[in-house]
C-alpha cells in the first residue's frame, strides 16, 4: 500500500467512530478566521493531536483541531490552523488533513486565507475571491505513485476554483454590500516574505495575490473532485509596494480588523452552497425515480 495513503487511513480509523455526523462543506480557517467557530453550532472538536500520525501545525495563533458544527442548517468540518509546507512537514502531510476531510464526506473545500497583496489596486482589507491559482513553486501533493483510490494519475485543473460556487460568493458579497475582488492566488514556500523582485516576477505571471498555503490543498482537493472555492483576505501590501517592512504582526492586525465582515461573507455563502447541495441531489434524485 502506498505509504501516505495508509498513513491517511490510519487517520481515518483513528476519527471515523468519533465523527457526530457526515459533513457537507470542509472550512479551513485562515488568520483572521481562527475564532470563526465561535459562531458554530458546535457539536464536537477533535485535537490533532488524537489522531494517531496526524501532522500538527506549530504557527502561533492556530489552534489545531477540528470543529464539528452547523452554519446555519449546513453540517461543517472546519480545520481551526492548517499545517504549512514552510514548518518542514512532506507535502503529503500538509494536504493530508484536506483528503481525510474528503474522507468524512464533505462534498466541497472552503479554502481561506490572509495573503500579501499583488495587485496595485488592492488595498489592505480587501476581500479576493480566488478564481485561479499558480502552485507551480511548490511540489504538487501528487508527485510519486498515485493513490488511485483518491483520483486519476493525470487530474485536469482547468476549473480547479468551482464556476456555480463562485457565482454564489459573489452574489453573497453583492447582497452584503461587500467589495470582492476577483484575482490569481500564487502560493510560494515561505516562511520568508518575498523579495521586491520576486513580487515583481509574480505580478508579471499574472498573480494578484501571494501567500505560503492554499494552492496545494486545492489541487489535492481537484484530485479526489471535490468542488473547491477560496476568499484571501489581503492583509498587506507585499513586498516593495510600499515603505512599510513586512511583518506577521501587520498581516494578524488586519485580518483581525475585518474579521467580522469575513466571517459574515464565509457564514452566508456557506448556508448558500449547502442550499445548492441540497438542489443538486434533489435533481439527482429526480432522474433516479424517472429511471425507475
């Protein structure tokens, strides 16, 4: 068996009996977002460290466990602190809490983020909805022998950020009388901040938006078919677009000042996907009894 997708199943045997339901929407809750659960209807937390070979995050302000709850009617995983490439962890163990959310049956990956601005019309605050990403800086989550159990060897990604789930952020933010920016999400290693020229090089691939997570976990997401969507919550400007030194003081600041807002954007699109889910499998539904 291949080494990490045993080491996903022990997890998964490690938390299948612990689970208090089947959720729908798997929410990773980037800075900024880390009190979000607070606003849940929470049923039950299960720490990383309870599950036997599970990678735990070691950023400060990241909690490290799973929260079971309810937005609204819609059943919820949401990860409180992922785990980044740049604390030293494979990339198969930093998209392993991505696939064994999956494993729990959600049906669509919520990716959140506070990122460094790339765009010069981006201000510090701003909401951006992920519409592409460039992962190309990072090793992809599916070099090695393919878990053909999770997805196919070759995984297209010509719409890895999901068009339906997408219109419904956006409608969401209009309804809220909330800006969104549309943009390119690039994701670097870090932990570093990035170079003034490599902003410049990232601007010139046609990035709107830089940040050390995210990109891989939506592409090991695409591999299983996961419907995928993502909000970056620009937390800077980054580096040599302004005089300021970048700083993670600066980036929690910011997040933490619009955090209200951010989570009414998250809280109410979320209700609004569970509300699509559940119009998909009625359609399903619908053929499956005129078949018969």
């Amino acid at each position: 068996m291949n080494s990490a997708y045993e080491k996903l199943m022990n997890c998964y045997a490690s938390v299948k009996e612990e689970l208090p339901f089947e959720p729908k929407v798997a929410l990773v809750l980037g800075s900024g977002l880390g009190d979000y659960v607070k606003k849940m209807k929470v049923e039950k937390i299960i720490s990383y460290h309870e599950i036997d070979g599970f990678p735990v995050s070691t950023v400060p302000g990241h909690a490290g466990q799973f929260v079971f709850g309810y937005v609204g009617h819609v059943p919820v995983v949401a990860m409180q602190g992922r785990v980044h490439y740049y604390e030293g962890y494979p990339m198969t163990d930093v998209v392993l809490p991505i696939r064994l959310m999956k494993l729990m049956g959600a049906e669509v990956l919520f990716l959140t983020n506070a990122s460094g601005g790339v765009n010069y019309e981006y201000e510090p605050g701003d909401f951006m909805m992920i519409k592409d990403q460039i992962a190309s800086f990072v090793p992809s989550p599916l070099l090695g022998e393919n878990i053909e159990e999770l997805g196919p060897r070759f995984p297209d990604m010509s719409e890895i950020y999901d068009t339906n789930l997408r219109k419904i952020i956006r409608c969401t933010a209009s309804d809220l009388q909330l800006t969104l920016r549309e943009g390119v999400y690039v994701q670097l290693t870090g932990p570093n901040y990035e170079s003034p020229a490599e902003i410049r090089m990232c601007r010139a691939l046609g990035a709107d938006a830089v940040g050390m997570s995210t990109a891989c976990e939506a592409v090991a997401a695409n591999h299983m078919g996961m419907k995928i969507c993502g909000i970056s919550c620009i937390s800077n400007m980054a580096c040599g677009m302004s005089d300021t030194p970048l700083s993670h003081v600066e980036v929690q600041e910011t997040a933490d000042r619009v955090a209200p807002l951010f989570r009414s954007l998250v809280s109410e699109s979320i209700i609004r996907i569970g509300n699509y889910l559940e119009q998909i499998k009625e359609t399903e539904n619908a053929y499956e009894d005129k078949d018969l």
